[in-house]
C-alpha cells in the first residue's frame, strides 16, 4: 500500500486549485495492482458466498479511503469543511 498517500492527494488538489482557483466536488482514484484473490473475497463478502480468503481490498478501505479523506479535511475552513464525493475504482486484469 502506498504509506504516503494522504500527502499525494494533497499535493494533487493543491495544484488543481492552481490552476483551476478551486477545489474539485468529486475525485476520482483508480487503483490497480489489488490482487484477484482480494476482488474475488469482496465479491463473495458482497453476494454472501462463502470465501475464507482475505486480502489487499480490506486494506484500500481501511486505509487507504482515510488517508484520501485526510487530504481532503487539510483543506477545511471555518464554517466550509471539504468533503467531496469519492470515488476508487479497482482495476483488474484477467479476472
């Protein structure tokens, strides 16, 4: 998992208002290199079938999406919290 990912995304929105003189509604995240296995588990978590397996999609909830929810609040102001509309989409090859 990426450790400095939080700081990225702060880093991309920084130069978006640079350039734009504001901050996005939405981001949009595509994340490769998720194994199959782990898209596999959370589909199988998500319809109810049985799959004892465990693995790197987890890891993108858990912390990943609060890491890109904390670059988000550096840019809050009193009155005005940032919270766009997030939106990771996994890609996979071969599933």
């Amino acid at each position: 998992m990426v450790t400095s990912l939080d700081k990225m995304i702060w880093e991309r929105l920084q130069l978006f208002v640079a350039k734009n003189r504001f901050l996005p509604k939405r981001i949009l995240v595509y994340r490769d290199g998720v194994s199959e296995v782990t898209i596999s588990s959370f589909i199988c978590h998500r319809y109810s079938l049985s799959n004892n397996t465990q693995g790197q999609f987890n890891t993108v909830v858990a912390e990943e999406l609060p890491a890109i929810r904390r670059a988000c609040v550096k840019f809050d102001k009193p009155q005005a919290p940032y919270r766009p509309k997030l939106t990771i989409v996994i890609c996979v090859r071969d599933l």
